[in-house]
C-alpha cells in the first residue's frame, strides 16, 4: 500500500469518526437547550436572589448536602441576612442544606427520592450544552399532561416525577409533539398529539408521503396566566440556575480571580526572566 493511499484511508476515518457524534445527535430525541446567561454566575443581586428561590421552593423536598447555609457569604451575604431570610426556625448558619423528609418517605409518596441538588449542574453537563444550559431550559419546560402522576410533564425530562413547583409564576403553556413511526403496513405514519393548557390530548394520525425518517419533534407553546411575565419567570429562572450552578462549585469564581492574578505574576516574572538572560549574553558572539 502506498503512501498517498494510505493517507487518503487516514482521512476518510477522521472524517467519519467526527461526522458520528453529529449523526447520533441528529438522530436522537433530545429536547435542544437554550443558552443560560453566564453573566448571572458574576452577579451577586442574582445569586441572592437565586439562594432565595432555592430555600422557598426546593430545600422542602430537595437537599443541598455538600452545602452549607454560611457559605452565602461569598455571595455577599451576612449571617445576620441569612439567618432572617433564609433560615427555618431550627437552623443555624453553619447547618448543611439538608431535609427532615426521609428518603423512605419520598419514595413511598413521589416513587423515587429527590435527588441531592449539590452538584446537579455538574452532572447534567452533556455534549448538547452545559449543565447550566439544562437546568435553565428544564425549568422553563414544564406542560400539563392528564396522563402522568402530577398531572404534570417536561420537555427536557420526560415523565419527570417532580411537579411544575412554579407553575403560578410562569403560567400554563401547550404542546404539539409529532411522531413520525412505522405503521402496521411498513408505512410511515405521523402521529400528531396536541395537548391543551389543561393537560387534555387530542390525537390525529396522518400518513407520510415520500421518504420519512422515524423520530420525534416538541413544541411548546407561549406560557399563558402566570403572575409573573416571560422575562420576569425566565429572568428568576436564571438566577435559581445560577446558584444552584455556583452551589456545585463555590470556589470557581474565587480561583478564576486568582488565576488572572497568577498569569499577571508569571508574566513579570517571564519579563525578568527575558531580562536576565539577554544581560547574561549580551557579551557572548
């Protein structure tokens, strides 16, 4: 085998091992992930208003416990402040972020346990975007489906055991979901499920002309009467996303400070260094 033969193989396996990870993503069911407004994890006003969020609405069946209530000073909060706004009566400052539910208890009334929220955003990182990315747009996703538990589903985790905890705020919203599958002839069919802002379905099915691809396409529909408009729910979501996001890693924002410092030292040092050695060789030909 020759050279430019054996080039010409090496090419092609490069181009077909990157174009697989395209193909699957392409091919998968995934729900796609709106961008979460990084500047939020820099905002102190956001955080505390995120720790907040996070106290009143998930710490009642979800735990934080790698977390501990002082650890908000970094966001800029007192112990006086957190001990008035974000303390249950028993608590103190120095408690972990955790539950009185027991785990027993969770599962015999939701069928699973609430997860720890420590490190969600860590562990909800995937080739499709960010953990940051997933929790913003799970939180946003939320429809009415009669046909679950909670009369309840989500977009981005179908069938999710957990309730919309902020249905009032955002309001209710309908879905389309289209499913293109194989009928009992071999043709393709698209199966068309419209569910309305009270979580009743209507189903039509259709056949597919020409060539079709099995597969699955959601589409929401605009939240209608929430107490809060769009940008406000979505602006809270943000900041809710942001703490739990700096919850997983409280040190970030601290060593990305102390990395720029550490650069600015390793470049005078480097100056110095040039310095140096040019002095040392001047005289050397």
């Amino acid at each position: 085998m020759n050279h430019s033969l054996k080039r010409l193989i090496s090419r092609v396996l490069v181009v077909a091992a990157a174009s697989l990870p395209i193909a699957s993503f392409a091919a998968g069911e995934e729900f796609p992930l709106d961008p979460f407004p990084t500047a939020k994890l820099n905002d102190p006003a956001s955080l505390q208003n995120g720790a907040k969020l996070f106290v009143n609405y998930c710490l009642s069946c979800h735990s934080a416990s790698m977390m501990r209530f002082n650890r908000l000073q970094d966001i800029g909060l007192t112990d006086e402040q957190i001990r008035a706004n974000l303390l249950f009566t028993t608590d103190k400052v120095g408690d972990l972020m955790t539950i009185a539910m027991r785990p027993a208890d969770a599962r015999e009334w939701f069928g699973a346990a609430p997860p720890d929220l420590s490190v969600i955003a860590r562990s909800r990182a995937s080739g499709a975007g960010s953990g940051a990315d997933w929790l913003f747009t799970y939180l946003r996703a939320y429809y009415r489906d009669d046909t679950t538990v909670t009369g309840w589903n989500n977009a981005v985790f179908p069938n999710v055991g957990m309730p919309h905890v902020f249905w009032e705020q955002q309001g209710t919203r309908t879905v389309t979901i289209e499913e293109v599958k194989r009928g009992a002839d071999e043709q393709f069919v698209r199966e068309i499920t419209r569910i309305d802002a009270d979580g009743m379905a209507t189903t039509e099915s259709e056949p597919v002309e020409g060539v079709a691809h099995a597969g699955v396409t959601l589409k929401l529909g605009a939240p209608e009467g929430g107490l809060q408009s769009r940008a406000e729910f979505d602006a809270d979501m943000a900041d809710l996303t942001a703490y739990i996001t700096y919850m997983s890693d409280p040190t970030a924002r601290k060593r990305t400070q102390l990395g720029i410092w550490v650069l600015l030292y390793l470049g005078v040092l480097f100056v110095a260094a040039w310095v140096l050695n040019r002095a040392f060789w001047k005289d050397v030909r």
